[in-house]
C-alpha cells in the first residue's frame, strides 16, 4: 500500500472532529486541556448537538477554549461561569450548556457559584480541570494543590498549617441532592482519555435528561507548573495526585 | 382607559419587566428593594409571560446570571441596593467589555460600608464613573416618581439594547418605598428565540448554525491594537450616547436667574422650593437630569449665561455637583447642598441653605 492507497477515503482509520477547530493550540506541550477538548468537540459531534450546545469558558488557562471547539461560548469572569451557565440554561432549556473550570476558578474563587449551582440542580455539565496548580498566572498554589508541593507562592512547599488542605471540592458536590452524576477521570492514556470521553457523553446526556447537575472532574497535569517533561508529569500525577484524588464515579443516580 | 394602580416603586419595576416582556430577572434580596423580586414572586411570571426569576445566592452570582442572559440576546435584569451593587461592579465591567444589554436597579441606600437602609443619592459616582474597573460608562436612569420606576424599565432596555451596554436605574429609598398611582402600559410579547436570532445573530450566542461563524461573547482582547479598539467601540458609543440620548426636565427655567440641579426625590422636594422661591420674587428654577450618564452638559452650558448661580442639591457628600461644575466651568459659581446618613432634607430647608448660599 502506497501513499496513494492510504489517503483514499476508504483507508481513514481517523479523522479530527470539524467540532475541533484547526487552530494551533497554545497549550504547553504535555497538558491535558488538549486531549479534554478534544473529547468534548468528539461528544458534541457524536450527539449531533453542535447547533445546540453553549459552552462557558473560565479564566486561566482554558480561557481560550473558544478558539477550540467550533461552538457558541460565553467567556465568564473568573469562577463566575457556573452562575453565567444557569441563566443560560434557564432561559434556552432545550440547549445544552457546559462551563469548563480550572481548580482556582472552580475551587477557589467560585467555590459559591459551584456549590449553589449544583445545589439547584441545574441541568447543566461541569468539566472541572484539576492539576492542582495556578497554570496561567503562573504556578501559583490551587486550592487542590498537595501538601508538600511546591508552587511559586509555596516555594518550601504547602503546609497544613499554613495553607490548609488540599480541597476535595467533587465530594463535597457529590453530598448535594442536586448533582446527578459526579465522576473523578484522567486522560493520561488511551484507556483513561476513552473513559473520560464516555463520562462526558453520559454527562451531556443527563442534561438533556433534566435529572440535574453532571460534575466531571478529570485530574490532570500542568508540565510547566509542575517543572516536569510530559511523561514524567504523567507517572508524577499517578504517584501522587490520584490517591489524594482516585479516580472513579463518587455518584451516579 | 388604561389601569391605574396604587403601588409602591419598587412593585412598579417588577410590574413593568413583566409587562415589557422581559425574560428574566436574577436577584438576591436586599433593603430597600427586596419588593422587587416578593411582586416577581408572588406575579409568578413564568406561568403567564414565561420570564424567568430566580432568586440568586449572592449579587455577585446574579450579575453574572445576567450575563450568560445577555450573551443570548435575552432581556434579563437585576436589581440591589448599595452594598449589593458593589459587588456586582466586577461583572458590569465585564458586561460593559462585552458589549452586553441589560438593566440593573439600583435602589440607593446611604453608604459607605453597610451605612443605612434609608434612602441615599451616594452611588452617584459609581454608577455615572464606572464604578468596575476599566473605560467604561453605563446608561444611568434617574426616576422620580413610582411611574417613571415603571417606564424607564421599558426605556432602560431599549437604550440597553440600541448601544449594547449595561443600562442603570438609579433609584433611592424614596422612590422605590413611596407608593403612588401607576399607569400600566399595554402588554408587550417577549421575543422568541426565533425573533432573537433575526435580531442577534451576529453576537449573541444562540447556538452555533451551519450559516454562521461561531459567536464568542468575551471582553478579552490580548492584541493591544485590537484591545484598544475596542475602547475607541465603547468610547465611540458614549459619545453618540451624549449626542443623542441626554434626557432631562426643567421647571421654571425659562427666566431663571439660579438654577438648583437635583435627581430622583431631591428633585421632588427642590420643585418645592421653586415654588416658595418664586413666592418670594426670586427665580429660581429646576433643572432636573433624568440620564445621569449621559449627563446634560450642553444644557447647562445653554443656561449659564443666564444665570447668577446653581447649586445642586443631593442626598450624599456632593457628587454629582462635580458633574455640574465641569459644564459650568468656572463661569458662575455652583453651590452645594447636601444631607447624610439617610436624612431627607424639607423644601425649607433646601430654602435656607440655597439663601444663604446666594448671599455669601
């Protein structure tokens, strides 16, 4: 089989998702937002629900999600995207809305429009990026960050005493009646990114459902932050980050 | 003929949004405005008009409802006091960045900190000044009367909507507690989603159609070149703004040799002291602002020759005297009076300081 051969239409094993816009991601090389949008943009096809779907970026990192996934997208101020995407879905209910959150904009800053949002149960999905440090601004400590890590304001690493613990803020959702389904995953190989696809999909289905909020934590890496090579980054957060934070469905109703 | 209700401001704006076809208010309760969402409540809206009310879990979270609202071309609004409009100063420049239409009441207490539930004028400068961080002004409406609380809802939106921006309703304690006869307008129809595509499609996140690029609602704009092009936009639509949507009311100023400035129920009292003023030969006349922003500048530029004096008359420190002073500019002088802590000064009393002002 020559060149020829393998680029006949019959021969594509795969192909990009048109969800999945052709612009060169400015993400470092190694981190998840990537491999997070991709599946959304890949969910958002499957379902055929493009037309339909609202996506609400955060501040940090993923703030240029919009330049990513070929959708409508309202850019929240930061932690503020849960309380942006109930009015969404209030006002539009056959639509399908979405925030995707980093752990300083979700965990931090926008502790109460989570908790409340959820509490409300509203039909919407959160996608919740945990690599338990401040990406954009530069390595900062998140509320997620471990003890004993290292960030640029916990430069002899984070303390008990002086910074508390790292905040498990999924299970604290998953004790509200309002969520419907709250998952912890990773993308950090094939096996886990096809998880967390299908966790997404049941997520945005549930939307459509009505049977109230769909948390998807995905526990993820920030190489630049962490000062670590991608692959080193990956066995580092399986080490480290997922008995603090193990994957797995923490509910599913 | 048209219905005429006993109702207090407050009831007047909760009214108005549902008959002007508003889609959804967002709040969080606060003294003195709270009758504003228990009408919303008690109306149940959403069983007739099908608007949609929520009672949020802070300011802030309503502020940003209206936002996800506004991004989809939807009529939505909130409404606060004081120390509830400062937390939502971070999502009005956000609102204001973005380019996004809505209506925020803000029915002024006395300030600063949790300061008092009775009536105050001291938002004057972060509603007319920004107030969030950033270039930018916002419509400010000024009422002074239970049905002007009704109208300017109406009004609100659409000069929300003719210049993409956050429009005010600066109201005080007076205003939205007094209880007066409102008219009610006829009954306007929400627009369906259809209408909004039609008429936003070219922003508004509606859902991303095979027709159309996607829209991305966001006040980002990294590229300096582009990021100040976007100030010049807002800049640009304040000017027009001033050029063709400055409102305002005068009293006796045809032969007016002074002139008090004064908003919302100091206006009320100062016409008043008009009267008691003319009573005593002196001619006096009220100019009052009903936009704040845009402020009626070319107006009094218009009056100062005329005129011996002004004086602006406002329940805070002095805010909006600032304002009267750069029209002015130095020509004749602009006196001030003012009360504090939530007190309401009598005509007489208005009488009194404007004497004693003119004769210094």
């Amino acid at each position: 089989m020559d060149v020829n051969d393998i680029i006949k239409p019959e021969n594509m094993v795969y192909s990009k998702t048109p969800v999945l816009t052709s612009t060169t991601m400015h993400y470092c090389p190694g981190c998840s937002h990537g491999t997070v949008h991709k599946l959304i943009a890949e969910v958002i096809d499957e379902m055929g629900i493009q037309e339909k779907t609202i996506g609400v970026s955060p501040v940090g990192c993923a703030v240029f999600a919009y330049n990513y996934v070929d959708i409508d997208w309202q850019q929240a101020a930061h932690g503020r995207a849960p309380a942006v995407a109930t009015a969404t879905k209030r006002l539009h209910p056959e639509k399908y809305v979405f925030t995707y959150q980093g752990d300083g904009d979700l965990a931090s800053i926008g502790t109460a429009e989570i908790m409340h949002a959820c509490n409300r149960g509203e039909n919407i999905v959160v996608i919740f990026i945990n690599n338990a440090i401040y990406g954009m601004t530069g390595g900062q400590m998140a509320p997620t960050t471990l003890l004993g890590m290292k960030t640029a304001t916990t430069p002899y690493g984070r303390t008990k005493e002086l910074h508390g613990s790292p905040l498990r803020i999924t299970e604290l959702l998953a004790q509200l009646e309002g969520t419907c389904y709250v998952t912890r995953q990773s993308v950090h190989n094939a096996a886990s990114a096809r998880k967390t696809k299908r966790a997404i999909r049941k997520a945005f289905e549930n939307s459509a459902l009505g049977k109230g909020t769909s948390f998807v934590e995905v526990v993820s890496t920030c190489n630049s932050g962490w000062k670590l090579s991608p692959v080193k980054a990956n066995e580092w957060m399986v080490e480290n980050m997922f008995p603090k934070y193990p994957v797995g469905d923490i509910k599913d109703l | 003929m048209a219905e005429k209700i006993l109702m207090k401001g407050n009831e007047a704006i909760a009214h108005a949004a549902i008959r002007c076809g508003c889609d959804g208010y967002f709040g969080y309760p606060i003294t003195p405005q709270s009758e504003i969402m228990e009408t919303l409540m008690e109306e149940q809206p959403w069983e007739t008009t099908g608007m949609v009310v929520l009672q949020a879990e802070s300011e802030t979270s309503s502020i940003n409802m209206i936002y996800g609202g506004a991004c989809c071309g939807k009529k939505v609004m909130t409404s606060s006091s004081s120390p509830g409009v400062s937390l939502m100063c971070e999502g009005l420049s956000y609102l204001a960045g973005a380019e996004l239409p809505c209506l925020v009441v803000n029915v002024v207490r006395g300030g600063p900190g949790l300061g008092t539930i009775q009536p105050g004028q001291g938002d004057y400068f972060q509603a007319c000044k920004g107030g969030g961080h950033g270039d930018y002004k916002m419509v400010v409406l000024a009422p002074s009367s239970a049905q002007e609380m009704y109208d300017f809802v109406d009004l609100s939106f659409e000069l929300a909507f003719k210049y993409r921006t956050p429009a005010m309703i600066l109201a005080d304690g007076v205003i939205g507690q007094m209880m007066e006869t409102v008219e009610l307008r006829p009954m306007k129809p929400r627009l369906t989603n259809e209408q909004i595509i039609d008429k936003y499609s070219s922003w508004a996140t509606t859902g991303k159609t095979p027709d159309r690029k996607q829209n991305v609602v966001t006040s980002l704009a990294l590229d300096s070149i582009i990021h100040e092009q976007l100030n010049n936009t807002l800049q640009a639509k304040y000017r027009k703004m001033e050029e063709d949507d400055v409102r305002f009311e005068e009293i006796m100023c045809d032969d007016a040799e002074h002139v008090i400035v004064a908003y919302g129920c100091m206006a009320r009292i100062c016409e008043s002291t008009v009267e008691m003023a003319r009573k005593e030969g002196i001619k006096l006349g009220l100019l009052r602002p009903i936009t704040l922003f845009p402020f009626p500048t070319n107006e009094i530029n218009r009056l100062v020759p005329q005129l011996k004096t002004m004086m602006s008359v406002e329940l805070s420190a002095g805010q909006m005297v600032e304002d009267v002073r750069l029209a002015v500019n130095g020509r004749i002088p602009v006196n001030f009076f003012g009360r504090l802590g939530g007190i309401v000064p009598s005509p007489d009393e208005v009488f009194e300081a404007f004497k004693k002002a003119i004769n210094k």
